[in-house]
C-alpha cells in the first residue's frame, strides 16, 4: 500500500488530490481474464499475476473525479500484462475500458457517456517488445530484473495508458518511446522522508516526457513520478497490510500506515 500527494492537472489547471498505488499478488484465468476463485478453474487455466491498482481521486471546482487503472502482469520473467482495465467516475459521468494481449493483438473494449464514444473496441497489433505505459510502475522497480541498464537507453513501442486514451478523448494507438535511466542514483526527499533513487525518463515522440524516480534499496518503491502540465506525486508513506481484511468500522485507522488521512 502506497500512499502519494498528488498535483493532477485537468480542465487546464492543477488539482490537488491523493494516489493510492496497490500491489497484490493473486490468481488469474487464461480464459476468462479475471481472478480466479479457489477450485473453479483446472490448473492450467489458472497463472498467478502481479495487480496493481493506481487509484486517483481529485477535485475539478466542485465536483470530484475519482480513477482507477488495473494492470494484471504475469508472475513471469518480463511481467507482461494479461490485462489492464481503467474506469473513471466524475459528476457527469462514468466510462469504462479495457484492453488484453492475446496471440498477438491486443484486443479492448470502451463504454463513455461521451457522444462519439459511447460503446466501442481496440484491435491493435502487439508489437515486439512493446511495453504499455500503464504497467511502468511494476517494470520500473526491476523485480524481474534491470528494465534498462544504468546510465543506458532503449527505445520501445509504448501504448499510452488508458487514462489519457479517455481522457484526451484519443483512440488507443501504439508510440514510440525512449526510456533512459541515470548513470547512478540521486538523493531524492518526499513527504515520507529523504532516500536514493533511480531516475527513468519516458521520452516519447511527439516529444511527452514523464519521470519516474525509484528507490535504489529494496523494496524499490516509486518514489515520484511527474508528468506534463504539472503532474506530480510524491510518496507520503506505505506499508504491507491485508487491507482487505480491514472493511470493518475502525479499519480506516490503518490508512495513517501509508500517509493518508482517516
């Protein structure tokens, strides 16, 4: 559980708000491309995933937004995504996508309350070492290794995350993109202290850069990210817990473990 101070531009200014980052491992279905309940499956439908859910909640004057993207990576050399998913609530609204990687395509599907937009599907190639940016903050943090070498580069086929395909009211479409990585670790400070960290820069065509800043020890958490427009999120603080066994009264105490408010 990770909690963050976020600064999320919309509407052509910066909002303040929080991100909350969780990672939890569980089991997935080849078939159907949702967790698995215990025994439901035969085993050889049955893959254990990595889950990260990326929440982001913010206000735009004076109605809430609230965000959340999914990313399923395979517990497997690469982490590659067998989903990512993202839905967005606003007080005019809602909308709904998500896309899957199967033999060679990625195929995905979209609901909006945006004229234009309303019900539609991805059918994209899936390139070769193509890497979603959706699934950066679990390649970044190199449990399967160094994603890029220390003070190199490597150039890839990046799929924008979901967030700005319906965001930026865009079709889904497949970049390019250079992600480079310092020669050696800096001192970064965030709310939840001062530590070094590994900065990996996303330059894209078009010329969109975002940062990641990741702790160099482990648990290799992200430290910072940023984004154009003003986007930033800092870490406030994180903690291993069982959330999901804390839905009682009482249990938003446990929030203060990862820096976020009762």
């Amino acid at each position: 559980m990770n909690g963050y101070r976020l600064v999320q531009p919309r509407y052509g200014a910066t909002r303040a708000g929080q991100a909350v980052l969780v990672y939890v491992t569980e089991d997935f279905t080849e078939s159907t491309r949702v967790k698995a309940d215990p025994g439901k499956h035969p085993d050889s439908d049955v893959f254990p995933v990595l889950k990260l859910n990326a929440v982001r909640q913010f206000r735009t004057g004076v109605y809430d937004y609230s965000l959340m993207t999914s990313v399923f990576a395979r517990v497997a050399p690469g982490f590659a995504p067998a989903k990512v998913s993202f839905s967005s609530q606003e007080w005019c609204g809602h909308v709904y996508h998500h896309v899957t990687p199967r033999a060679g395509r990625v195929a995905g599907l979209f609901h909006s309350y945006f004229d234009g937009e309303a019900d539609g599907r991805d059918d994209l190639p899936l390139p070769a070492g193509g890497v979603f940016e959706d699934a950066l903050p679990v390649l970044l943090r190199a449990w399967a290794g160094e994603f890029v070498a220390k003070g190199a580069s490597r150039e890839v086929p990046l799929l924008p995350s979901l967030q700005r395909a319906r965001l930026e009211h865009k079709p889904l479409a497949w970049t390019t993109a250079t992600i480079s990585r310092a020669a050696a670790p800096a001192n970064v400070t965030v709310p939840a202290g001062k530590f070094d960290a590994w900065r990996y820069t996303v330059r894209e065509a078009g010329g969109r850069e975002t940062t990641y800043d990741v702790e160099a020890a482990s648990p290799y958490r992200l430290l910072r990210w940023t984004g154009p427009g003003g986007e930033v999120a800092e870490l406030l603080g994180s903690d291993r817990m069982a959330y999901w066994q804390m839905n009682g009264p009482g249990g938003e105490a446990a929030r203060k473990r990862f820096g976020l408010k009762p």
